[in-house]
C-alpha cells in the first residue's frame, strides 16, 4: 500500500535523496514526500549546499548524479581570487595562496541553514521511523521546515559533543543520529557534517515511542551504495540532548560570539593535515628506503625540499605574517619587517616568481630545514608527524624563520664595534 506523504495527504512518491544530494548524499526513498513537498524542500538543500560549497571543493566531494567534484572560486577582501579544490588552495593565476591558510567565511547556521538542518533530521527519521514521523505531534518542527514556524528546534552543539559522537569509519563522513526515548517520549537527533559541523534538532514528544538510538554514517566520497552508510541500532538512549536556553540568544553567541567560526577552522585544520598526509606518503617511504646510509640519506632530503619549495616559502611567509599581524604597529620594529618581507618579494617576471633577493633567501632557508630535518632524522624513524613538524607546522616555521633572521643578526653584530 502507497505511504502517505509525512506533511500532506497526498500519496508520497517522489524519490527524494535521504541526505542532501549536493554533500554526497547517494541514497533516495520514495516513500517519505509527495513530489510538490519534496520539490518545495529543494531550496533548503540547495542553501545548505551553497553554504557549504567551499568544503565541499576541499574535500572533491563529487554530488550524486554529477560527473565529477568541483572546485570553488572566491574573491578575498584584498582582491586575489583564489581557487579551492581537492585540499588545495591556489591563485587563479596557479600559484599556490600567499600563505596557504584555508581562510573562509560562510554564513552557516542562519536561519535557513538551520531549517535545512531540521529538513535532514526530519526526513531521517522519517526514513528510520516511518510510522512515527506520520504523527501530528511533529506537526509544529515540521511548520518551522516549511518556514511558518520560528525556530525553536534547532542549535549549534560543542566541540564536545561532537567528539562523544560514535567514530564515524569514514575520513569526513556524516552523522546523523536519531535518539528517542521511551521514557520521557521525546525525540531528538544530532546532525554532524564533515564530523565538525554539529547541530542538534528537538523533534517534538511522541505518544509510544521505544528507547533506541539509531547512527547513520554517511561517506560522501562513496560512488554509489552500498558502499556509502553504515548503519548502528541499540535499544537505548545513547545521549539526552539539551536545547539551549533562551535558544535565540545560544544562536547568536554561536554566530557572532566566534563558535561556528572555530568549528570550521578546526575542520580546515584537519582537511589541511588529510591533504598533507596524502601528499607526503610517498615522501614518507623514499625516506624509508636511504635512512640506514647518510650520504644517500642527506641527497634524498635535499632533493624532496627542492621538490617542496612551495612548502618552504609559505612557511616563511608564515612568519612574516605573523610578525607583522604581533608587531607591525610598534615603530622599531617597522624596518625589521620591511627586510624580512624583501625576502619573500614577488617578481612575477622571473621564472620562481620570487625577487632576486627572496630566492636566494628562501634557497638558504631550504638548507637550514634539510640540515635540521637530516639530523633528527639520525634518531627518530621518520612517519607523517615528522614531516608534518618540518615541513607545515611551529618547528618548520622556526628553522626558516632563523634562517630569515640570520642576515639581520650578522648585520647587527656587524655595526657593534
């Protein structure tokens, strides 16, 4: 017998995708919508997708029906556009980002972001608990979905809950968690996106409802199922989620206070160091392969930190930003800035792009980092952290910025008499 549609009386038929479609969403049901309610909830997955466009170029999630992943292009506030693909960030021109920092403002979590969100959970649980979703008691987050409703169902969740989350087996998959409680008949769900971005949804009280907690991990780099969920069910109450109160006030301390900024940034972080292991694997094992025999040890290094020059100068850039965003305004400190940016000049018509000067100031920076990196490797087995450590974090960043450095200081001491 046809399921009626979970909002109308009309007949559900339309083949809906369970999870938005544009995030790698690869399963549909045809049992949940009528086609006019599925085709009016189009715009909220095309809102949340749109928002969430620049993750997905990241990550090259390819959307469902589509030929490939895509990337994005945006203009920054200084006029460079740069373009987002794959865990890359470039110049539209190819050259690598000034900085390679991911640095992106979205507007997730305003009000449509979050009817998308409850639109999610609201057609999971109907896709796990039919019968119940069918019921007048969700009539009222089901207004809010269709925007006659304000939002009183919606939030931002911590960090922390986010790591109490089951582990999703899939690198940046998707959580949905349905949670009901026999109890006290309430039911609730936790949507997670990319394992960072995590919001929780009070569905409304239900009459009967069992204790279960049902955990739906999505793959959005699956091809096709069966390969993209994996499904966990327990007869219990996994986590009591708690709406925040005044929940107006919660979302925009969310929002302006700084808190969707972090978790995006955290996610940034972990797609730059996903991107980073992929890249350095081979790496990894051709350093492997010569570390019993130093001289082979030494040449290899030295030719892997030509091949990663880009790596080298964005860590020296790195530096001079970072001076200059601490101490750019205090006076003394002016001139040291100018001669430590003259070493990361550009000069477009030179073949490295880099002035005269910055080239041979990132060459010797290079050596300072294969000396370092050659010497700890003579007691520490290398693997990704070490090369993470060298080549995209603090201690790489302090053996190039010594070497920027190290013309300053000889200066110096020069006009001591």
């Amino acid at each position: 017998m046809p399921k009626q549609c979970i909002i109308c009386d009309k007949v559900a038929g339309s083949r809906e995708h369970i999870f938005p479609a544009a995030l790698g969403g690869r399963r549909t049901n045809k049992q949940i919508y009528c086609g006019p309610h599925n085709n009016g909830f189009g715009p909220l997955a095309s809102i949340i997708a749109q928002q969430l466009k620049p993750i997905n170029a990241l990550l090259a999630v390819r959307p469902d029906r589509a030929d490939k992943a895509e990337p994005f292009v945006y203009e920054t506030e200084t006029g460079e556009q740069l373009r987002l693909f794959a865990g890359s960030v470039q110049r539209t021109d190819g050259a690598s980002s000034q900085n390679g920092a991911m640095r992106i403002q979205l507007a997730l979590g305003g009000p449509e972001g979050l009817r998308a969100i409850a639109y999610i959970a609201l057609t999971f649980f109907a896709h796990y608990f039919q019968d119940f979703a069918r019921l007048s008691q969700l009539a009222l987050v089901k207004d809010f979905v269709l925007g006659a409703e304000p939002n009183n169902y919606v939030w931002w969740e911590s960090a922390e809950a986010t790591e109490k989350l089951p582990a999703n087996p899939f690198n940046f998959g998707h959580t949905i968690q349905l949670i009901t409680n026999g109890e006290t008949q309430e039911a609730a769900a936790v949507v997670s996106l990319f394992q960072a971005l995590t919001f929780g949804v009070a569905l409304g009280t239900l009459v009967d409802m069992p204790s279960r907690t049902v955990t739906v991990f999505i793959d959005p780099h699956a091809d096709h199922p069966p390969d993209d969920i994996y499904v966990e069910t327990a007869e219990e109450v996994a986590a009591i989620l708690r709406k925040p109160e005044p929940l107006q006030a919660h979302l925009h301390q969310t929002i302006f206070g700084g808190q969707g900024q972090v978790a995006l940034s955290s996610l940034f972080q972990k797609i730059e160091r996903w991107k980073f292991d992929r890249d350095m694997e081979p790496i990894k094992h051709r350093i492997a392969a010569v570390s019993l025999d130093h001289g082979k040890l030494t040449a290899e290094v030295e030719q892997i930190v030509g091949e990663e020059a880009g790596r080298v100068l964005r860590l020296a850039r790195y530096v001079v930003d970072d001076l200059s965003a601490r101490e750019g305004d205090k006076a003394h400190m002016k001139p040291v800035i100018a001669l430590l940016e003259a070493q990361i000049a550009e000069d477009k018509s030179r073949q490295s792009g880099l002035s005269v000067l910055a080239e041979g100031a990132i060459g010797l920076a290079a050596i300072e980092l294969v000396l370092a990196l050659v010497e700890e490797l003579k007691t520490t087995p290398v693997d990704l952290d070490l090369l993470w450590k060298y080549f995209s974090s603090g201690h790489g960043a302090w053996v190039v910025g010594r070497a920027l450095f190290r013309p300053l200081s000889e200066a110096l001491k020069l006009q001591i008499p």
